[in-house]
C-alpha cells in the first residue's frame, strides 16, 4: 500500500480515551494472573531489546508511560522502550522514516493509520508473527480487524488495542423537570426525536434542547456504512439515497425540536455540542462517542446512557466503531520481541484492566465486556455500548476527507433555510466532484 492517503483525524486517541485509560490504570497494581492471549509472552524475554515506539494519534511520552509503560517494564525488565512523542514537536513520522530513525512499534487510531503508517510506507504485514505467536484473531471484534483490512488492502500491519463506539447519554435533571420518562436501550432515531420534541423548549430564560448529535460522527459512521467517496471511481456517493435517509433522520428530526434553529442562528449558525451539553447543561440527549463520560464536568451530571438509535432501515445495527490499533513497522529489526508486546498489549489479562476502566477493549471475551466500566461508575448502564451489532467500516480511498469537508461545512444551511435535504446533497456532491477531478490532475 503505497499510495497516499489523506483523511481528517479528528477522532483517535483523544484526551477523553486518554483519560479513560487513566482512570483505570492509576488505581491498580500491574494486571497480574494467567489470561488467554498471552501464548508465548507468559515468561518475559532473556533478550535484552530496545523498542522505539511512536505514535500520531496524540500520546505523550508521559501518558505512554502511565497507561502503557510501566506494565510492558515489569512484564518485560530486560526490554527497554524509547517512546518518541510527535504531540507538540514538529517531528511526525515520515521525518522519522526520512531521517532513519528506528520504529518498530506504532500506536495509532484508525484516521491516524493512515499518516502513521501507510503514507510513510511502514506498513508490515504482522500474519506471521499471528501464526507464530498462536494469536486466536477469533478473540478480536471482527468489525476492527476488518477496518484496518480495508485501508491496508487486505493486511493486518497491526491489531486492535481498544475501540471508540457511540452511545446516546442524557442528562437526568432536565427529563425529571420536565417529568418526561428517561431513554431506554433499543430505542429508534424517530422514537428518540419524539422524545426529544418534549423536552425542547425554552423556560426560565433558558432553551432547551432534546436531541443533539456530534454531527460529523452521526454521519461517516453511520451504520448504512457508507464512505464519502466511492474507491473504485473516485466520485462522491452522496447520490446514493441512503444519504437523503440519513440527513432526512438526522436533520429533520432537529428541525422539529422547537426552538432548535432558532438556536443556530442565534449562535452563529454554530450547531450546538459538547459544551452546552455538559457545561451549559441544556441538552437533554447527546449522541457521540461513550468516552464523552470522562470529560472534565462530567462526574458532576446526573447522567447516564442508553444504545446509540437505530434507524428503522437497518434494525439492530448500532454506528460503526472507531478503533485503536498498535502496528509493528516494516523497518524494525526486533519484529518478534515487538510482537510479544502487541500480544501482551492485546491479552484478556490486560484487556480486562482497560475494560474496568471504561475503555472499551476490541475483544469479544465476555467477561472483558461485561466488566466494562465498573472501576469507574458501576451504576452507568455501559452494557448499552454492547446492545446493538456494530456496523462494518467501508474501504476508503485518498479522497475521502474531500467527499466529507464538502457535505459537512453545508449542514448549518439546513438550519438557516437555506438549503434543504435534497439540494443540500446534490450541491455537496457536485463540488465534492469537482474538487476530486481537480485533484486528480495534480
């Protein structure tokens, strides 16, 4: 896979999943005990090895040694690991390549993959060191395997660390003002909005709103799994009318919360999001991602969370997930003592202490799952993440952060008035097409 690829990086190993894993890791010895998974990483190497490690999801050397560093020493003593921070520097992994710095281990999300690893052609196809090391690849959520193999063509340069999954969480306070019954797990998009209409409204100098979504994330993950633009032609898929289903759910169903557009334009045509859920405290229901539980505010709530809607066209079918994966490198020179530690990294052992913590691990174990979250708020309902199947990830091609910028930056027009569903989509299609011809020319 040397072709280059380009897509936005606004999800990953954000400061939420950091915290996350932080919550759990801070609070307990070393994970400790036999666990599946482990194969041949149960007795530490005699080998003395060095791993560089590196990371362009946003992991500090710090956070690296808290979350991950201190176990890998105290599994591993005769390995050392020099962690390479890109966060803050103005080194990023292709100076590394350039310049011929050793990586052999590479942390990175599923946007990140993508300038961490396939750009700087460090891709590493790990099958057999699975085989070598008896990795069981049927412990994995096959949903994460799968979306590394769309964007590595078919490879595994890595395997799943921890994954981002969506949930709907909803303030408690503002359903007991208003004497409306709480969301339950199960729940469609229509039925969530007709909800959300009875929670919309404005009292005591004050608008409230029922239902708001991450936008950007409601829409590239929705469980139609479709990507912005097609791989095989390079045109946009907006015409495909699953997307008018998605916008005619989505953006419809606000525009009939009372008083939803209002408050765009009164802000700017600024949507409305994270802060005004848990700062401002006016949002009733926010969908994004179930790390939103670690933010800073957050255990001050009276909160909780139910499955992320579903729409009525693909029932039971919950948004895709968003994974992490650790990748070994093309150049490394130490790839079986880098595979010991994606083994470990990945084991039921170290996995379940991710999962008390409230990260959700890219494991099918059922008692990893069914701990998930209970170090950090055992009355949360976080079986919801589990409720539903996760949807597949689409394969993605080099113009996929065109196809996306195109119909996102039109959204706020929905509010305003002026666009609709249909012209709105037929306008971002034609200029993401435009845009990717004029690429192609380059």
């Amino acid at each position: 896979m040397n072709k280059r690829i380009s897509l936005p990086c606004s999800v990953g190993l954000t400061a939420s999943m950091l915290m996350t894993l932080l919550a759990g890791c801070s609070s307990t010895g070393a994970p400790a005990g036999d666990a599946v998974g482990l194969s041949r990483t149960e007795e530490a190497a005699d080998k003395p090895v060095t791993l560089s490690i590196t990371s362009r999801a946003g992991l500090t050397t710090e956070q690296f040694d808290q979350l991950y560093g201190k176990y890998l020493k105290e599994k591993f003593p005769n390995y050392t690991f020099n962690f390479m921070q890109q966060r803050g520097s103005k080194i990023n992994t292709q100076d590394m390549v350039t310049a011929g710095s050793p990586i052999d281990l590479m942390f990175e999300s599923l946007s990140s993959l993508i300038d961490g690893v396939i750009n700087p052609g460090l891709g590493f196809d790990i099958s057999p060191l699975i085989k070598k090391e008896n990795v069981d690849l049927n412990r994995f959520e096959p949903v994460a395997l799968d979306a590394m193999k769309a964007m590595a063509g078919g490879q595994l340069y890595g395997l799943p660390s921890s994954m981002q999954a969506m949930s709907l969480m909803y303030n408690k306070d503002i359903f007991d003002k208003f004497g409306v019954p709480y969301p339950r797990d199960g729940m469609t998009w229509d039925e969530v909005f007709a909800v959300a209409k009875q929670l919309s409204r404005k009292e005591d100098g004050i608008q409230y709103l029922g239902l708001v979504t991450s936008t950007g994330h409601v829409l590239k993950l929705s469980p139609f799994s479709l990507p912005y633009v097609d791989v095989q032609t390079n045109k946009s898929t907006l015409g495909d009318g699953r997307w008018k289903t998605i916008l005619t759910t989505i953006f419809n169903g606000q525009l009939e919360e009372p008083g939803f557009s209002d408050y765009v334009r009164n802000n700017k045509n600024k949507l409305p999001g994270m802060d005004q859920f848990i700062k401002d405290r006016n949002i009733a229901m926010w969908v994004f991602f179930t790390d939103t539980a670690f933010f800073p505010g957050m255990d001050e709530m009276n909160w909780d969370m139910v499955s992320v809607p579903t729409y009525k066209e693909v029932p039971g079918m919950a948004a895709q997930v968003y994974p992490n994966y650790i990748c070994i490198s093309n150049t490394s020179k130490e790839k079986d003592a880098a595979m010991k530690v994606l083994n470990y990294l990945t084991s039921d052992e170290f996995q379940l202490t991710l999962s008390k913590a409230g990260t959700i691990s890219s494991l099918t174990t059922p008692e990893v799952k069914k701990a998930l979250g209970e170090d950090y708020a055992k009355k949360v309902n976080w079986g919801a993440v589990y409720y539903h199947t996760f949807a597949a990830t689409p394969a993605k091609g080099p113009y996929e952060n065109t196809g996306e910028k195109q119909l996102t930056d039109l959204i706020p027009s929905l509010y305003t008035g002026e666009l609709d569903v249909n012209s709105l989509l037929r306008k971002a299609q034609e200029e993401a097409d435009k845009a990717i011809a004029s690429a192609l020319k380059k």
